[in-house]
C-alpha cells in the first residue's frame, strides 16, 4: 500500500536546490511509473494527484525567495535569458531596475538583523503594489532586488520605479516601537543596444551605482 501524507506537512523550511526543467522531468517520470502500476484506477489518480500536489509545492519553493516570498535569484536568472530573447527575437521593448536598500547595514547593525527581515519583507510588499502582474520583482540577494519591466520602452521605465522610490520614502517603518526611515535607490536599463543579458545588467548596476554616488534615494538611468 502506498500512503502519502501531506495535508500536515511542513515543508517551509525546507531548501530545494532543483532547475524548474529538472523537477519537471522528475515529476512526469514519477507519474509515468504510478499509471504503470497494476492497481485499480481510483487508487492510481488518487496518488497521482497527491503527488501533482507536492510538485507544485516543491517547484513553487525552488523559485522563490523564503524570506519575502518573492521569486529568488535562479529564477531571475531563467527568466532574464528567456525575456531577453524574446524581446530580441520580437522588437520588443524590455527594461531593467536594478534596486538597492540605502545604508541597510546600519539598519542591521542599529536595531538587528530582525528588523533587517521585516524591513527586506514590508519592502516586497510595496514593490509588489508599485508594479502591473506583467513585471516581475525578484530578491537578487541581501538588499538587492531586481524588476523586469516587460514591454515597457527605456523612456518610460523610469516612472514606475521613480513611483516606487516615492512609496518607500513615504512610508513609515515601524519595527518595536521604533520608527525607521527607509528609502532606496535604483538604476534602469534597456535591452535595446547591447547584445547580452550580461551588458544588460552591467548597464543598470552601473545605473545604480551613479543614484548612489549622487546621494542616494533617486532613480538613474544608464545611457
């Protein structure tokens, strides 16, 4: 008897470590075997669709980020190719922000890495309400985070991220009784121009590095 048990299972703090592509395989193979399995019918679409289940859980967790919930780094980077190519291929329009916390070591070492979380999850949050379900925010790592802008042309990418940058600065951070003000800064690049996902993101980060250099808390633009 096969018995799968997952409606009490926590798989929160669990790290899967797996491609997209390789989960995928592994999950077609597994219902390959069970639908091979000489048991009655109901018995083989009961397990099959336990184990539909868990794939989504487990596919879900390889792309996101724990702590924010947003889609994590080897995502961004699967994701990144296959848009780029598509604008590519199209004569579409796609646009990068690459987005910095300011002096969020300082929030760290003030108050703790604690309220480094819930500064790092509030901000997803707004990110998320700032931006149309066509982009796609990621946590690129530590305090970075990057947004693709799909179909969305260098001229006018800047707007959406300047909006942003106003939402954190006008929003009040509190985190045990203490109020913390937290603003961010960000470069924007294009696809247009340049031959490679690489120069691409090189673009924005050198962007970005401008919006500091020039005092943080502003939107930059490359080129």
């Amino acid at each position: 008897m096969i018995k799968m048990v997952m409606e009490n299972s926590d798989m929160t703090d669990i790290n899967f470590d797996l491609p997209s592509d390789v989960l995928d395989e592994i999950q077609h193979n597994i219902q390959s075997i069970i639908e091979s399995f000489d048991i009655p019918d109901d018995n083989k679409f009961e397990v099959i669709r336990k184990i539909n289940f868990m794939y989504t859980q487990t596919k879900q967790l390889s792309i996101t980020d724990a702590l924010t919930n947003l889609y994590n780094r080897r995502y961004f980077e699967t994701t990144f190719k296959r848009e780029f190519a598509r604008a590519k291929r199209y004569n579409s329009d796609l646009s990068l922000a690459v987005i910095d916390i300011d002096f969020f070591k300082q929030i760290n070492d003030t108050y703790g890495h604690l309220c480094g979380d819930y500064v790092l999850r509030e901000l997803s949050w707004i990110m998320v309400d700032n931006f149309r379900q066509t982009d796609m925010v990621f946590r690129y790592g530590g305090e970075e985070f990057v947004i693709l802008l799909t179909e969305t042309p260098f001229d006018t990418a800047s707007i959406p991220v300047e909006r942003l940058r106003k939402a954190v600065e006008s929003t009040r951070f509190k985190f045990k009784g203490t109020e913390l003000n937290v603003t961010i800064s960000a470069g924007i690049s294009s696809s247009k121009d340049v031959n490679d996902i690489s120069e691409m993101f090189e673009n924005a980060d050198k962007a970005l590095y401008m919006a500091k250099e020039e005092g943080r808390n502003r939107v930059k633009t490359f080129g």
